[in-house]
C-alpha cells in the first residue's frame, strides 16, 4: 500500500535522513522503532508532507506522492496523528474531531465515524464539551486518533502514542490501535521509541538508526535478535 | 458639555470607533493566523481610499452622480483592489520568510509600509500634495430633535456592522472561517486535517485588506482630504485598538476600535485636552498592558506540552 525508497531528508546542512526503503502492506500494522533521534518522526513527516524530502520516492497506492503539500497528502487517506499531538487546545472535543472531518463533505459518515470514536474511547464523550486543552495527555491522545480518523484514513501514521502518557492509558489506547486495525481494516504505520510494546501490536517491525534502516523483519524474528533485545528491548 | 452634545460626540465616536475597528480586525486576523503584525496594512487602508478617488469619477460617468448604486460599486471594486494588493504582499514579501524568525518579517512588513508609502508620494503615482476626497454617497443632513446628523454618521456605523456581522458569520459558521481558526491554533496540525494552509493565509490578507479599503474610503469621507501618508495615524490607533481588546481576538479588535474611538472623540470635545488624543489613546494602551496583558477580551494562552 506504500513504498517508500531511499528516502533522503535534509533539515539545512543536517542529514536527517539517508536512505530509508520500507513498505507497509495493506491491512497491516508496521512499526519503525529506534532511539531518540534516529530520524523516526522525519519518516513520518516526510510521508505527510509536512516537510519536503531531498529525494526517494514515496509511492501510495501506486502513486507517487512525494512533494505533494500535506493537504493533499490527507485528502488520499493517508493521514497523520502527529508526535506531542497537537490538538487544537482552546476548541471542544466535538469541535476537534469535527476539524478532522474538514474534507468529508458526507455528513452522515461523519456522524457515523464520530460515534465510533466515541464508541471507540467513551472517556472523549464524557468530556465532549471540554476544551481539549484541558484533557489528559492520554485523553489527548485518544482525541488526536480519534481526530485522524475523521479524515477517513485508509493508512493511520501514529507517531509515539505511548509518549509522556499514564501506563494503563497506554494500554487502552494500544488496544484500541489493534481494534482499528482489525474492525476497520485500517492499515497503519506505527512509530515507537517503547519497542516492547510496539513489536507486541505489530506484524513487521523496521529498525532505525542514525537516518537509515539497521534492521527488518517480522517481530517475532526482531524480538529474538539479540542486537534489537539489547538496544531496544532491554533484555 | 451638556447631554444634548454628549450625545452628539457618543455618536462621532462610535462612527470614528467603529472605522478603526475595521482597520484592527485586519491586524489581528493577520497576527492570529500568521503571529505578527502587518504593519503594511495602514498603507492598504491608503490605497483603498486612493482607488475609491480614481474610480470614482469613472463610475459616475457610467451611473450618475452621487447615486446609492454608484457608492457601492465604488466600495466593493476598491475592497476588491485591495484584497488582490494583501494577497501579492503576502505572496511576494511574507510567503518566502514563512519559515524564518517572526523579527524578520516583522521588519519586512516595516519595509513594505515604507515602501508604498514613499513610493506613493513620488509625483509619477499619487504625488504628495493632499487631494480632496470625491462625494460617493448623496449626503443628507437630519434633524433628530436637537441633534442634527450628516447622513454619513449613519452610514459609517451600518457599513461598519453589517461588515462585523458578515466577518463574524464567516471566522465561526464558515468552513474557510473555521480552516481561519484551525490555522491559527496550529499550522502544521491544520494541514494534516486536509487544510491548504497558504491558501487560507492568503485568503486572511485578501479578507483584511478588504475590509481596509472601506475603512479607508469611510475614514476619507470625513477626513480634509486623501495623501500617500494618510493611513499612519488611523492605522496607528486601529493597532492600539487590537492590542487593546486583545491581539488576535475578533470581538476584541471591535471593543478596542470603538473604545479608542469614542475616548478620542471626547477628548478632542473638552478643550486643553483636544491635543493630547495620541497620549490618551497610549495612555489606555499603557494601562492595558499593565493590568490586563492579554487585553480586554484575550485570554492568556496555556500549552500543554
């Protein structure tokens, strides 16, 4: 579903990085996990177009989508959640999630989708008035999903989900990643530092270091590497 | 001062006020999606009220004179002007320092002021003599009792909140309005909803250079005559205006103008005070500041992170 190749992204005379290939299958969920500063987020930014790569490809569905602005980038399905969130903080809940929604022009999927997610995470309905700046980074979190899924991704980029969150948060909302997963056959591409949980969710892991891939294949096999249970798994 | 004049210079006020609240929803649209101030948008307000003299005489060749019809095609052509002017000064001068410190397109936006005001002085563009502004609208005068109306001092407060009204309307029940919001809570997480970023920002320019242009050619309709330096002192007060209700609030930018615009009008009212509007005017804004930094209506914004 998308292909990436040798993807080079630059930030000034910085090297962010140099050559990462990966592919994401239709109905999976990948990872890519890696230390801080490995180039994680780039990859998803990249992908996004929130910023614009030096070269490489980036083919979805067969099309190249590389250099394309971000906009353009969702309207295709292939949607974001980003790192630290970024909810809109002085709108409610309910307007968060309606700012997800700003392409579809079918109200009743939206009315759909939106009981979904509130099906989904019902802790984001009790607090559907609230300023989302008010809400738990966890609850942010599911709303930042939630959000993503408005714009009705057929490939969810989530970028560390578990960062800065309460432990038995970052259960749910994994557990509710794997749901979307399975119920939507939504494809994603998972980004984790927390590695043990990632590869636990996951079918295919990509390991990343210093901007290019050290590492692939399927978790189970990533699990039992003992380069990747040292660096990554603490074992 | 007794009631009757009281009355009298309320409404001078409020007309004056509400000129400037056109003016500062501008700067605060533009500080709200783009966090810095326009400083070029007091010379927009000079070009609207300049393309109003130039289309003025041409329009009522074709209409008649001082037709109702005729105001409005001169208003909406010039809003129109000058919004394509906003969108080629966002375009030329901000859109490539999107990415750089807010201090060098603050000092840019100080640059294209300079520039399209010296460059409308020179004698082959509008020259710097003061020039009498045409008639657009009929006047009338009207007799309310005791108190006696120029058919403008109604005129200039409907435009003004119509205009509100309509702004309102398009920043909270639009889908532009709420890609506006989106934007300036969060570029980066409003493009990954869908939003085209540059197109809204531009849109915001054309929208605040829009309603400059009537600002300007209301302001002009009362003012001794239109120059290439014209829009300083309006666009001054107008920007104390915003700051005053709160940089980047919509309501706010309005309670500023129309705040600034009445303390004004009464000070110039009471004799010995009448040259002290500019220090009564920083006065209030001084008093803001230190009391309320945020201004009237803003609200001092916590992230999480």
């Amino acid at each position: 579903m998308l292909e990436v190749e040798n993807l080079h992204v630059s930030y000034g005379s910085i090297r962010a990085l140099h050559g990462v290939s990966l592919k994401v299958p239709a109905g999976s969920i990948v990872t890519l996990i890696g230390a801080n500063g490995a180039g994680k987020s780039t990859t998803l930014r990249a992908l996004s177009g929130l910023i614009k790569p030096a070269s490489g490809s980036i083919r979805y569905d067969g099309q190249e989508i590389k250099g394309l602005p971000a906009h353009a980038i969702v309207s295709k399905g292939l949607c974001h959640v980003p790192e630290g969130r970024m909810v809109f903080a002085n709108l409610t809940v309910r307007e968060n999630l309606a700012m997800g929604a700003y392409l579809q022009r079918d109200k009743t999927w939206v009315a759909k989708q939106t009981d979904y997610v509130f099906q989904l995470f019902p802790r984001l309905l009790e607090r559907e008035k609230q300023a989302a700046g008010t809400l738990s980074g966890g609850e942010q979190q599911m709303l930042a999903i939630g959000r993503a899924l408005l714009s009705r991704p057929r490939l969810l980029m989530l970028d560390e989900p578990s960062l800065g969150i309460a432990p038995l948060l970052v259960k749910t909302i994994f557990e509710r990643i794997v749901e979307i997963n399975r119920e939507q056959g939504l494809t994603i591409l998972l980004v984790e530092q927390n590695a043990n949980l990632a590869l636990a969710v996951s079918t295919h892991g990509y390991v990343l270091e210093t901007g290019s891939i050290l590492l692939e294949g399927a978790c189970a096999d990533l699990k039992a590497n003992p380069r990747v249970q040292e660096a990554y798994l603490g074992a | 001062m007794d009631f009757q004049q009281i009355i009298q210079q309320l409404i001078n006020g409020l007309g004056l006020g509400s000129i400037y609240a056109l003016i500062a929803l501008g700067y605060t649209m533009v500080y709200g999606v783009l966090r810095f101030i326009n400083f070029a948008h007091s010379d927009v307000l000079m070009l609207g009220a300049f393309s109003a003299f130039y289309l003025a005489p041409l329009v009522q060749k074709m209409v008649g004179p001082e037709s109702i019809m005729g105001g409005i095609l001169v208003f909406v052509l010039s809003a129109a002007i000058c919004a394509c002017i906003g969108m080629l000064i966002e375009f030329l001068a901000y859109r490539p320092l999107r990415k750089r410190p807010k201090l060098t397109v603050l000092i840019t936006a100080i640059g294209v002021s300079l520039f399209i005001e010296y460059t409308g002085q020179h004698a082959a563009v509008f020259g710097s003599a003061t020039r009498a502004f045409p008639k657009i609208l009929p006047e009338h005068q009207i007799h309310l009792g005791k108190l006696m109306l120029n058919s403008n001092d109604i005129i200039v407060p409907t435009v003004t909140i119509v205009l509100l009204a309509a702004m309102w309307f398009i920043v909270q029940k639009t889908r532009i309005g709420t890609a506006m919001r989106a934007v300036s809570f969060n570029q980066q997480a409003a493009s990954l909803m869908g939003v085209p970023v540059n197109r809204i920002i531009s849109f915001t320019f054309g929208l605040g250079s829009a309603l400059a242009a009537i600002a300007g050619i209301l302001y002009s309709i009362k003012a001794p005559g239109i120059e290439p330096l014209m829009g300083v002192q309006p666009g001054l007060r107008a920007f104390i205006a915003a700051v005053v209700g709160g940089i980047g609030n919509l309501p706010g930018a309005v309670l500023g103008g129309l705040l600034i615009g009445v303390v004004e009008t009464f000070a110039g009212g009471i004799p010995g005070l009448s040259n002290y509007r500019d220090a009564i005017a920083f006065g209030i804004l001084i008093l803001i500041l230190l009391f309320k930094p945020a201004g009237l209506l803003g609200r001092a914004t916590i992230e999480k992170v």
